[in-house]
C-alpha cells in the first residue's frame, strides 16, 4: 500500500497477504463488510469501529445558500449525510506520523 491514495484493491491484498484467505474469498469478505456498514448507514444506525472511529448519520435541515460563481441565492435541500469521528487511538497514530 504504498500510494497515497489505498483502493479495494490493495486492501483485498492485503488481507490476502495477512490472513492468508484466497484473492477471492478476501475480495468477498471486504465486500460483505462494506456493504454491511453501508447498509447500517442507510437505516441510520451508527457504526462504532474500535480503536478505528465512528461513522454517523447526520440530517442537516434545508438552508439557502449562494453560488460562489454568480451569486445568486439558491435554496440547499434537507439531506442526510455521513460524518466520521476517528478515535483518540486513530488521531495519536496520525499525528505520530508526522
């Protein structure tokens, strides 16, 4: 994984290499597991991950806004979004980095 950016991809691969399970059977465990967090989300359910962080549903109530281009006021709908919060083990390891 030594792009900045680590795709599906290289994170199957890297199951492969650290769990020993095939190509195949890596591929479909990371695919379930993306689709069960995915499908938590969409029921807006949080989803803790230890030592990882939080993903959370956030509704964020309608509001105008402005194109920055023209100026022109335009009105932003209601929406849901994702949010995610690391945890203070993620954010040590990050900074450590540095």
């Amino acid at each position: 994984m030594s792009s900045k950016t680590v795709t599906r991809v290289e994170l199957a691969d890297a199951i492969v290499r650290e769990v020993g399970l095939t190509r195949q059977e890596s591929g479909d465990l990371l695919d379930r597991m993306l689709e069960m967090i995915g499908k938590s989300l969409e029921h807006e359910n949080e989803v803790k991950l230890s030592r990882f962080g939080n993903f959370v549903v956030r509704k964020k109530a309608a509001r105008s806004g402005r194109n920055p281009k023209t100026g022109v006021e335009a009105k932003i709908s209601a929406r849901r979004v994702v949010t995610f919060k690391p945890s203070p083990m993620l954010k040590s390891k990050v900074e450590e980095a540095n």
